[in-house]
C-alpha cells in the first residue's frame, strides 16, 4: 500500500511560525484566519489521500486511450475530477466573483500544489494549467473575454492548456511558424501544430480553452512577434461573428477546427495526455496587445515552473516517506558496532550509516525546499499588495527565485527520487511500492516549462542583473541582516557562519560571473548550471538557519529537535558541494570549449 500523509505540521510551522503570515495576509486584506487556513489544508489533504492517491497507479498501468483523434481518461479519474468540482478545490484562489474562493495564493501554489503532485501527478498539472489560462485571461484579457470564459474555468468545468512548443521550435520559441489572420470581426483565424500539448484533449470536461502562440501578417522575427490567441475546442452554441458578448454557455458539437493528432508514449505521468495539437483555420481572440505574446506567456510560464518546482517537492516528498516505511520494516546485516536487536536475525536496515546518510539526504533536501516554497508562496500574495514597495521587493525575489525554485528543486527532487528508490534495494525497482513510478513521474519536470538548463541562462544571464541588480540587493537586505542579528549567539554559530561564508562566496561568484560573462558568454553559459546550484543551496542554508532559530525557542520538544538536528546535517553534509560547484565556476569555460567537436 502507498504511504502518504501530507505534511501539514511543517506547514504549519513554516507559515506560522518561522514566516508568521497570519499579519501579511491581513494587510493584504484577506479576510482568512490561521484556523480558517489549516482547516482547508487539512480538508484538501484528506480529499487528495483518499480520492487522488488511491487512483495513482491505475492511471499509470492503465494511462490514456487515444482512438480515431479523440482521448478517453479512465473513469476514475474522471470521477475524482468531477468530485473535485464539487468540493471546490480547483477554485480555492480563484476570485468569488467567478465562484471561487478567493484564498490566498500560497495556498494554492504551496499546499494545495505539493499534495495534489505527491498524489497524483497525472491528476494534478490540469487544475495546475487551467488556474494559470485563468489567470493570464483575467489579468490581460478583454472584459468580453474575462467575463465569457472566467467562471467555467475558475471552478474547474473547462480546461485550459498552454500551445508554445512546435514541432521545429522548443526552447527557440522565436521561430514558431503558427499563424493568426485578422477578421473583420475582431477575431482571428489560428493555423498551426503544436506539439507535447499538456491534457490537450481528454474528456473530462466539456470545453478546453487554449493559450496559443501565434504570429499575425507582418509581425517582426523572432520572439517579438508572438501574440496569444485564446482558441476553445468548441465555440458557443449560438456565436456567429467575432462577439461573444452575452452569449450562453451551450457549445457546438463540432470542434472549433482543433484536433488531436496523438498522445505521446512516455517514461511517467501516463495519465495526462501530451498531445499533437492542429489548429486548422482555428476562430481564436487576442489577449493582450499584439506583439506581446511570450511576455504574457511568461507569465503563466513564471506560475508554472513555480508549480513545476513544488511538483518536484511533492514527487520527492512522497518517495522519502514511501522509503522511509519501507525500511523501518527492512532488517539486514548488524549494527557495525554491534547488534541492536539481538534476539531478532537482523538488525534493522536504519542503523546502517548509508541507509540513513540517504534518507536524511531526501528529508532534510525537502524541508529545505519547503520552507523556499513557502517563503516565495507569501511574496506571490505580496506581489498584490497596494505599496508599491512591497510589490516591487516581492517582484524582485520572485523573479530571481522562479529559476531557482524551478532548477533547484527538481534537480535536488530527481535524486531523491532515485535516492529512495536506493534505500529500498530491489524492492524500490519493483512497481509493486510505487517509487519506481514517482521516479519516472518526476522525471519530466526537469525537462518541461523551459529545460533546467535554460532556468539557470536565466538566472545567470538575465536575472542577476536585472533592474540594476535590484532584485539580488533586494535578496541580500534580509540575508545580511540575519547574518547580523546572529552573529553572537553562540548556539547559532554552526549555522551561521557556514550562511554568511556562503553568501560571501555568492557575491564574490556572482561578480565573476557577470565580469566575466560580459568578456565572454561561454564563461557564464558554462557555469550557468553549477552557479544555479550553489545558488539554491545558499538560500536553502537561509532557510534551515531561519527555521534552527526558530526551533530553539521550543528545544526539549521532538517535531523542534528533529529541525535542529536537520539543519545541522544540511550543514554538515549537503550545503559543502558550494565548495566543489565553486570550483566548476571558477574553472571557466575553456575545458568544456575548447575540446574538440569532432571527438564527441
Ligand atoms: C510530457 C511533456 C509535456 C509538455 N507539455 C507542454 C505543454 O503543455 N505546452 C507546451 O507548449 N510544451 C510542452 N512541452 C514541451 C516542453 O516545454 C519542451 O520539451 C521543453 O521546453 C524543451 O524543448 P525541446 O523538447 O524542443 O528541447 P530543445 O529545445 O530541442 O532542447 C534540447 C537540449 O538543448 C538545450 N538547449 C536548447 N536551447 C538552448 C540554449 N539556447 N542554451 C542552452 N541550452 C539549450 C536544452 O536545455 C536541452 O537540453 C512538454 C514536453 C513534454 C515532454
């Protein structure tokens, strides 16, 4: 049976304690209390354990059947959707005014988005990909738009996907060669194939509304002359020119020019279709102005390598505590130093220092990612703040964040992965216990929502200096000053020095990246992905020296000394790879230039 049990205690303690959000979502004006927030946690995390993950692995032995352009889910898994409707838990942030429930965003792109991918990951990216069309409609929609489409997607009874990817341009957007012709009505005519659509046809909702990118006549080369096109799969019943004003919800029955060519065969997620899309003389609207097309989809892209982040969280999370059952039941060997259990044949399988050394790898790896998630959960809600101080210093680290939270998070939650599956010997390669499916499930997460290594060029490249270098200062204000703030007490020395060598250490790279980098891009292409890296661990360190201070307060008490002792192992043990990536960084491009072409 798979073990899960979502981690609401860390929640708890990461929001209300070590981040204490009860007086920010106040002044953002929230009208959600502490007890009002655990209870939904608590309400979603029992609807997910019981409704999502006992239907995880029937979707990936059972996956998706795609016959004559059309693509048929499993029952159950339409069922769960449809209950998922009815609680209302795809419309947890969405605005009341289109039936949803206005809670705060960080419960939606934290909680709720760690424990519906730990569950069921399949399951989880529709909800995850219909709130981003959700929300890029309502930001930068057309109020005829806003007010057509809105609600139905809000509360989950439409679908929305995103259509980049062609089959000739993937992480090149700029030469996608989709088009859009202009009609005197104000809409569009769309035209093009896309590829590795995500739920880009199923059947379990009535409509799926598509974010395409497209170039219109004229429009300039590359990347500047992208629009967004809104195209739904099946237009309204009673719609004849481009105006959508007051029209029902009835749809056509034929499709609106979209279909499916296919649904790829893939290593994980067999359960969410990834599918060739044709649009063929597709009728489609703008959102937002011409031109502007990869802004906005950054947008949604931002939202979800944020998601695609914590998805990699939630993966890792699941394998850890599935491993961790598993090997409290396991006893091989002796305790080196002696039997523990004499009177059993074997000693259990914890007392080797390897099989902990892993499990404590994937644990504490997860807290420290969860208190990033939660910390870049609460800036999302900042970011909507009526100060503009406070939206500018949260746009800043969230910007200079997603990247991290993307790369870092999946890269570290790829190893966990394999890590667990590792502690469990054969029996993790064995589908019977289900960590071999989060493996391969949390595997793509890597490579969707822009390549890792295309995270760590935007890190690198374009974040770091961004706004003059603001957002880095921004970063720096609460590092320092924590540094300060610990610098004498001595029970935080073995945490706080490590931190204040390590952001030394990323200042001194940072410039080198950037001096360098401008003499020559290979230099800083090259170390984009070690530089990355060294980043994350560095604001991971923020995080367990945070949540160390925290915990002392309440020492003698288990769930507080088990943090303690976590952060001490991240120290010990995890954060010394700064001094190795360090070393990639320093060495410069030459050794990964200069070798022949040829020999590869
Ligand atoms: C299961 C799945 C679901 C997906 N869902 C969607 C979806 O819903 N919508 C959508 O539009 N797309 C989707 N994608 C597409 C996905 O976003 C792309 O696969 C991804 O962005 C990489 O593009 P690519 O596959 O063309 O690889 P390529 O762009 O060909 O990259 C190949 C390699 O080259 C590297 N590379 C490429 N360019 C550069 C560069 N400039 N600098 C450094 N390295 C570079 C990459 O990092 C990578 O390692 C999905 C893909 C999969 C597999």
């Amino acid at each position: 049976m798979v073990e899960y049990e979502a981690p609401l205690r860390d929640y708890d303690f990461l929001f209300n304690e070590v981040f204490d959000v009860t007086p920010t979502i106040k002044r953002l004006g929230y009208d959600f209390d502490e007890d009002f927030l655990s209870m939904l946690a608590e309400g979603w995390a029992d609807h997910a354990k019981e409704v999502w993950l006992p239907i995880n692995q029937l979707g990936d032995r059972v996956g998706l059947k795609f016959e004559n352009g059309e693509i048929t889910m499993p029952q159950e898994f339409k069922d769960a959707y449809k209950q998922g409707i009815e609680g209302g838990w795809f419309s947890t942030s969405t605005k009341p005014e289109h039936g949803g429930m206005g809670a705060p965003i960080f419960f939606q792109s934290v909680i709720w988005g760690e424990i519906a991918t730990a569950t069921n990951m399949a399951m989880s990216v529709l909800p995850a990909l219909t709130l981003g069309v959700y929300d890029v409609l309502n930001e930068h929609g057309d109020q005829v738009l806003v007010d057509y489409f809105s609600s139905n997607l809000a509360q989950g009874h439409w679908a929305g996907t995103m259509c980049l990817t062609e089959p000739h341009a993937g992480t090149d957007l700029g030469i996608i060669s989709s088009k859009a012709i202009p009609q005197d009505d104000g809409s569009y005519r769309v035209t093009g194939t896309k590829i590795f659509i995500t739920y880009g046809e199923h059947d379990m909702t009535e409509n799926i509304v598509h974010l395409v990118l497209a170039k219109t006549p004229g429009s300039p080369e590359g990347t500047k002359g992208i629009t967004m096109f809104l195209v739904p799969k099946y237009l309204p019943k009673d719609w004849k020119s481009g105006d959508l004003d007051g029209l029902s919800h009835d749809l056509m029955q034929e499709h609106n020019g979209v279909t499916c060519a296919g649904s790829e065969e893939k290593m994980g997620i067999h359960a969410s279709p990834t599918c060739v899309m044709n649009f063929d003389n597709s009728v489609g609207w703008r959102v937002g102005d011409l031109h502007t097309g990869m802004k906005l989809m950054f947008q949604m892209m931002n939202q979800e390598r944020l998601a695609t982040g914590i998805m990699g969280l939630g993966l890792a999370e699941i394998a850890y505590q599935n491993s961790l059952a598993w090997a409290k039941d396991r006893r091989q060997g002796r305790d080196l130093r002696g039997p523990k259990d004499p009177k059993e044949p074997a000693d259990n399988i914890l007392v080797h220092p390897d099989v902990r050394r892993m499990l404590l790898e994937a644990k504490v790896n997860n807290e420290g990612c969860r208190a990033l998630a939660a910390w870049t959960g609460i800036l999302l809600d900042q970011m909507h703040s009526d100060d503009p101080d406070e939206v500018e210093y949260a746009s800043s680290l969230v910007a200079l964040f997603t990247p991290i939270v993307k790369a870092h998070f999946t890269d570290v939650a790829c190893e966990t992965a394999s890590t667990c599956m590792q502690v469990m010997g054969g029996a993790g390669y064995c589908t019977e216990y289900a960590v071999e499916q989060f493996y391969r499930d949390v595997r793509i997460s890597k490579i969707w929502e822009g390549t890792n290594g295309v995270q760590a060029l935007d890190l690198a490249g374009r974040k770091i200096t961004q706004n003059m270098g603001k957002n880095l200062r921004h970063l720096m204000w609460p590092l320092t000053e924590f540094i300060e703030e610990n610098r004498d007490i001595p029970e935080m020395l073995e945490f706080n020095k490590p931190l204040h060598q390590g952001v030394r250490g990323l200042q001194q790279l940072t410039l080198l990246m950037i001096a360098e980098g401008q003499a020559n891009p290979h230099f800083l292409a090259a170390g984009a992905t070690d530089y990355c890296r060294y980043f994350g661990n560095v604001l991971l360190a923020y995080m367990w020296a945070k949540m160390a201070k925290k915990a002392m307060e309440k020492k003698g008490d288990p769930f507080y000394d088990a943090k303690i002792a976590s952060a001490r192992f991240f120290f010990k043990r995890i954060y010394p790879e700064t001094v190795s990536l360090a070393a990639k960084i320093q060495s410069g491009h030459k050794s990964v230039m200069e070798y022949p072409t040829e020999m590869f």
